[in-house]
C-alpha cells in the first residue's frame, strides 16, 4: 500500500505482477503452440482446483523446501486446511486417483496450465504466482515413455525456435539404489555436519538427497566433491536408463547426461531431467522446466501402485528465454477499419453498419464519445485501422461510404456491397 496525498494506492503483492495487454499477447500465442503441440503427442488439458486439501501436497515423504516452507497455507471458514498449489503434479495425479481415470486405459496422457504459488524470495525468473505448463503421463511405467517425454519437451523448445537450450538427464534410479545412495551421502556429510545449514543439518539422517540442491549449501566445495547416483544405479535401474538414452538416441534428440542432477521433489525415481538455457545475461533461474518418473506418487495419494512421469515448464521463464533470443511468435494484427462520422445525427447510422461488420467478422471500432472529424480521425490513425470509412450526409443520401486506404492514402465512394468486398468478404 502507497500514500497518495491522502489517497491509498494499492499495489500488487510481492512476487506477483500484472500482465498488460500487450505483454498477454505473447503468452496467448506461446500456449497457442503448447495446446497444437499437445494435439500432435496426444495430450489432454487437465484444470485442477488452485487449491487443494493441504494433505495433497504435505505427504510424509514429501521434504522438500518447496511443500515444507513455502506453501501459502490457509483454514477457510469451515475450519479446513487448504494450500494454493505449489506445482501442478500432485493435484493432477489426485485428480487421476479420483476420478478413476486408471480404469480407462493403461495409459493416461494430460497436460495442465495455469498459476502455482510458492513463498520464495522473489528475484528475475522467480515469482510467487507463476505459471506452468506441465504434463503427466501416468500409468505406465516404461523407459521408452520416458524417452518421449523428453523428446517432447525437445520438440517444444525446438518448435519455439529456441536454440541455445540444453536438456540434462540423469537416473535416481529404483528405490533400491536410491536407499544405497542415501546411505553412503549420510556417512560423507556426517563430518561436514557444522558447515551445513540448519536444515541440511536434518537432512543428513532424513533425505540426504537434497542437501545436494539445497539453496544455501549446493555451491560449497564438498557438496560439489559428494558421489552422485548414478554411481549407485542397480543393475536393472542402469539398464532401464540405458535404454532411455538409446531412445532418446534413436529419436536424435540432442541431450547430455548430468551425473549430478538431481531434482527439487522428493516423489522422483529413475528418470530425471531439466531444460537449461544458456543464453548471455539470462540470470540465475536459467532452469526453463524439469520433471521425471515418479514411481509411488499414484499410490501415495490413494490410487493403484502405477507410474508416471513429467515435466514442467515456467511459462514467465520460456517468455524471458523467448525475449532473450528476440523470437517473437505472434503477428500484430490490426483492425480491418475504423467508422468516422461527419456530426452526431449520423452515429446511429454509424453503429448499425459497425454492426454489420462486425457480424461478418471484420475487426474495428468507432468512436463513442461524439469527438469533432480531428478527433476521430486521430483515433482511426492510433487505431492502426487498414481503411477508414467515412461517413457524411451525403453518403447517407447515395447510400454510399466513403473508404480511405490508410497505407496507399488513396480514397473512393463505395457500396455497401464494395466495401464488403474491400474489407474481405
Ligand atoms: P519445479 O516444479 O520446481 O520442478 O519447477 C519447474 C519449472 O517451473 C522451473 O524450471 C521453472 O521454470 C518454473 N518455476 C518454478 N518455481 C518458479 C518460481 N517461483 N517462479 C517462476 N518460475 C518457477
């Protein structure tokens, strides 16, 4: 809140922002190529409630800072817990589980788009409402599905144009080699227990794991020194990323594997991976989207004891990306034509052919405030309009327009039936 004088001038919340018109038109086009995009691989929107019980997204296995420490938490007025959601995974896959989706087919593919909402502390590329993209393929656990999702998130970035992108994998592998990984990171950070935050402290005992992308400790040289997992693959978890890769091989899909990566959510096993821009000046949130297979998330929320896997995208990230290697998706399109009247006695006139325009679909305006002719044409010139139609007493007479092409400058006394013509149809 601002003081005016003594006039109080809201402001946005931190973290949030305004999208202006002539920003929304970027984003409409990007999900325009999302939703085609969709159509091509075989996915269907999902819309999830904003908000869900709060036990959806603080499971017991669930540790990671993203659901402990920066929920939006609330009780309503019947006394429940609620949480805005954080990420789109968790309310899709209880949406799946409610609604039985599972007893379809062995394989459901849905995507979701909309805002998310997470108390961090706001900087470039990290807000506290943004918006995702995501999608799931749930029901099935293959190697090969893997494969395709990632695949598809290449074919997204490519399709946008963007080129200095880099998609990292690596595998978590099974819980098997997981519980071997855990184990041996627990004894290599004990000694190192007085260098590590307060919360990464915890985790040495609970979920070693992410000490490794914890935002305070991740840079420090022993972090940096500790084995990764993939060093602790089982047998069959290093044939199943094998075969992940030799998909994504087969499908020419430019990646490299990241030994390192490991992912912000404790629900991943097996398959890992995160787009990277590496674009000049781009800042530190350079992560464009991530996802994985998750092998128990299903069940843990009350469903049969299936997998899935995902990605999501920062709809505000692919935008700065986007901007950053000056793509542009959209076309500005202007109005067919702006109506411009001699006096107020023929605005009536006026509106019933606005009307009729815009019936056959022909985009355009008018002015509503009886402004003088200079007023209006001022307004016809800002509009961008290709023709102005002019009208006086004596078009009214003839019956005719008066149409003036804005570019050529050049000027002509029409039908009704010409100047349909004129416009398009
Ligand atoms: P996550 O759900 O944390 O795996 O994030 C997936 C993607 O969502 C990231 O790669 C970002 O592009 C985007 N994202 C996550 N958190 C934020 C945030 N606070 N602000 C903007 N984008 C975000």
């Amino acid at each position: 809140m601002k003081l005016k004088g003594s006039i109080i001038m809201e402001q946005k919340p931190k973290g949030t922002y305004d999208l202006l018109p002539n920003e929304t038109i970027k984003y409409q086009a990007l999900e325009e190529q999302i939703r085609e995009l969709m159509k091509i691989y075989g996915y269907f929107e999902i819309r999830t409630p904003i908000f869900e019980h709060s036990s959806v997204f603080h499971r017991k296995t669930e540790l990671s800072d993203m659901v402990t420490k920066e929920t939006y938490n609330f009780k309503d007025k019947g006394d429940r817990d609620l949480t805005l959601r954080p990420e789109g995974t968790a309310g899709v896959i209880r949406a799946y589980v409610e609604n039985k989706l599972y007893a379809n087919q062995g394989l459901t593919k849905l995507y979701y788009l909309g805002p998310n909402f997470r108390y961090e502390r706001p900087q470039k590329g990290r807000f506290r409402q943004f918006y995702q993209f995501g999608i799931e393929a749930i029901g099935v656990k293959s190697s090969s599905l893997d494969a395709e999702v990632i695949a598809l998130s290449y074919k997204l970035i490519r399709s946008l144009g963007l080129k200095q992108v880099k998609i990292k994998v690596n595998s978590l592998g099974d819980i098997a080699s997981r519980n071997t990984y855990k184990e041996k990171l627990s004894t290599y950070f004990e000694p190192y227990k007085e260098d590590l935050c307060e919360d990464c402290q915890r985790r040495i005992k609970e979920n070693p794991i992410r000490i490794l992308d914890c935002k305070i400790d991740r840079d420090k040289p022993f972090i940096q020194k500790a084995a990764t997992p993939y060093d602790f693959l089982s047998v069959e978890a290093k044939q199943y990323f094998d075969e992940v890769l030799s998909y994504l091989d087969s499908m020419g899909i430019d990646y490299a594997v990241d030994k390192k990566l490991v992912r912000g959510l404790d629900y991943y096993g097996h398959t890992v991976f995160e787009v990277e821009a590496n674009i000049k000046g781009f800042g530190a949130q350079n992560v464009l989207g991530g996802g994985g297979h998750y092998e128990h998330l299903v069940s843990e929320l009350g469903g049969p004891d299936l997998d899935g896997v995902g990605i999501a995208f920062g709809m505000e990230r692919l935008m700065m990306a986007l901007d950053s290697e000056n793509i542009e998706l959209y076309d500005e399109v202007n109005p067919d034509f702006f109506i411009i009247t001699f006096d107020k006695t023929i605005h009536q006139k006026a509106l019933g052919l606005l009307t009729k325009l815009r019936d056959y679909g022909f985009k355009g305006d008018i002015d509503h405030e009886a402004k003088s002719f200079k007023g209006q044409l001022k307004l016809a010139v800002n509009s961008k309009a290709k023709y102005f139609i002019i009208i006086g007493e004596e078009e009214v007479e003839q019956g005719l327009f008066t149409v003036k092409d804005s570019i050529t400058q050049t000027q002509e006394k029409v039908t009704l039936e010409a100047l349909l013509k004129k416009l398009g149809k």
